[in-house]
C-alpha cells in the first residue's frame, strides 16, 4: 500500500495550494480519505475527510477556505487550499481508512506546507 502525497511548498499569505494524494494497493472507492495536519509539539490533527459516498467534513479552522474532493478513477484525493494563513503551516499527511469488513488504516509520507507573513 502506497500513499503518495505531492503539491506541498511556500506560499504567502492569501495565496493557494493543491494537495493531491495518490493512492495504490488498496480499493479506493469504498476507502474513506483524509488529510492531517501536525506541527512541531503538538498533535495531528483533521483538516478534512471525505467518505467512499462523498461526504465531506472539514476543521472548523479551514471551513470555506478549504476544498477536499476525491477522483477514484484517478484513486487520488485533493485537498484545494485557498486564503492561507501562517498557522496553516504544518506537514500535511494523507490518511485512507476503512472501518468495516477487514479495516485498514494507511498513511502517507506527509508534504510540507509552509505560508509566509
């Protein structure tokens, strides 16, 4: 199982980035995603997750500011980041889970995200 995270880097404040997480080596469309976040000393946290329906939920702390969508054609989940703050710096990670009938729970290597003032 491989969880591939790419389109982390600096960016200024206000500014956008796309996340996108590839997926392989496991059934994609009936695996929840997320995205985390974690920064130095403190836990990691939710930022978004979308389930195998498409059901999205988000951290009050990104709610309208950020996006998470999913391709299962693509078996890639994005998370579309607009108006970054500086505490939105952070190492992002992918998370797959499934929750019934032989659960897994799977993450990837982590991309780092980083907004200048």
């Amino acid at each position: 199982v491989q969880l591939v995270e790419s389109g982390g880097g600096l960016v200024q404040t206000g500014g956008s980035l796309r996340l996108s997480c590839v997926a392989s080596g496991i059934l994609f469309s009936v695996t929840d995603m997320g995205w985390y976040r974690q920064t130095p000393g403190k836990q990691r946290e939710l930022v978004a997750h979308i389930t195998s329906s498409e059901r999205s939920n988000y951290a009050d702390s990104v709610k309208g500011r950020f996006t998470i969508s999913r391709d299962n054609a693509k078996k890639t989940v994005y998370l579309q980041m607009n108006s970054l703050k500086p505490e939105d710096t952070a190492v992002y990670y992918c998370n797959a889970e499934r929750t019934s009938f032989r659960p897994y729970d799977y993450w990837g290597q982590g991309t780092q995200v980083t907004v200048s003032s």
